[in-house]
C-alpha cells in the first residue's frame, strides 16, 4: 500500500491580525454561519469577496418550502376546476381549505419577510 504525499500548501505567507476578545469571538461566528473557518471569512472579505451567509442559504429554503406550499395549493385548486369534484360539501369544504391554506403562507411570508430584515445588518 503506497501512501499518497499531501500537496503542499498554496498559501504559506501568514497575516497576524490583533483583535479584541470580543471581536475574535464576532469574527468566528460571523465565518461558523457561512460554513468558513475564521481564515477563510477573512482571506474572503480581505480580497473582496462577499462571503454567503447562513441567512442567504436560510433564506432560499424557507423560500422554496413556501413555494412547494403554493404549488400544492394551485394542484387543489386545478383539481376543483377540473369539475373532479362534484359534491357542493366537498368542493366547499376544499375551498375553506385552500383559503386557509393562503391565509397561512401569508402569514409565514410575513413573518418570514420580518425575520430577514431583523437578519440583514445596515
């Protein structure tokens, strides 16, 4: 059994960087949301680049969850347009249901938009 070498490291110049406790603590965190180790959030931001968020990744799931909660939505309603349902009790009683079921994502898409904009620092 052969053992593969390690590549050499690309990066060999180091940058020492004097922080207070707190900022250390502020920057770990700031690089443990988007999934960096604290070198990489700042390499990132020192060369310009905007590191993604866990808020961005947060934001983009809650957004599709609510998607697929509409498309499930648009599907009871083709169905009641279809003239699938006959009975006046059951298309009643599916159309309370996709009332409620709007009333719903509104409310989660309010509380949602009221999250992302406590989430999104000025």
């Amino acid at each position: 059994m052969t053992e593969q070498k390690k590549p050499k490291r690309i990066r060999q110049k180091v940058i020492q960087v004097v922080v207070t406790e707190a900022e250390k603590k502020q920057i770990e965190e700031n690089a443990a949301q988007g999934n960096l180790s604290a070198s990489q959030y700042l390499r990132d931001l020192g060369l310009g680049y905007q590191p993604k968020s866990l808020t961005d990744v947060k934001t983009i799931q809650e957004i599709r969850s609510l998607k697929a909660d509409m498309n499930k939505v648009g599907a009871l309603l083709k169905n009641l347009m279809n003239g699938e349902l006959t009975d006046p009790k059951e298309i009643r009683s599916k159309v309370n249901g996709l009332l409620l079921d709007f009333s719903k994502n509104q409310n989660s898409i309010d509380l949602f938009i009221s999250k992302v904009r406590s989430a999104i620092k000025f």
